[in-house]
C-alpha cells in the first residue's frame, strides 16, 4: 500500500476564495501547514483531518483520498452521461 495522501484543499479553499493564511487562522494552525498539506508534503493528524472535515462541512473521504482524485468537472459530467 502506498503511503500517498492526496486533497482537495486547494480546491476547497478557491471554491470558498480564502487564503492559506485564512483557513490557517480558522483552524488554529500555521499558514505554511496549509501548503505542506496541498503540496502532499505532509500527512495531516487525525485531529487536522476531522479539523478540516468540519470546517468545510464534508466528510473526511471528501477531502482525502488513498488515490488520486478525478477532476470534479470529469466526475459530475461522467455521472451525467451514465445517466441518460
């Protein structure tokens, strides 16, 4: 099993248009663990993790992920065309 972390947290805090400095505040953090966490230089704690769940409202699995994740725009139009 390999020990690579992906996220979505860049992607989260441009929907949401807030600086690492931003989260880091809300979180009670570092600015620059923000961008060792996007960066995947660092694993988050199971603390940071749930931190994190709970600020943007989504469940840990929404965030990270053992693979890489697809594109959004590539999940929601596939699901789009499954459908039809």
């Amino acid at each position: 099993m390999s020990n690579s972390l992906y996220n979505r947290i860049a992607v989260l805090r441009a929907e949401r248009n807030l600086s690492r400095q931003d989260l880091a505040d809300a979180l009670g953090i570092n600015y620059q663990t923000i961008g060792f966490l996007e960066r995947g230089d660092y694993n988050p704690s199971l603390t940071l993790a749930l931190d994190l769940s709970a600020y943007f409202n989504l469940p840990i699995e929404a965030i990270f992920s053992r693979q890489p994740f697809q594109p959004l725009s590539q999940q929601v139009y596939s699901q789009k065309a499954v459908g039809k």
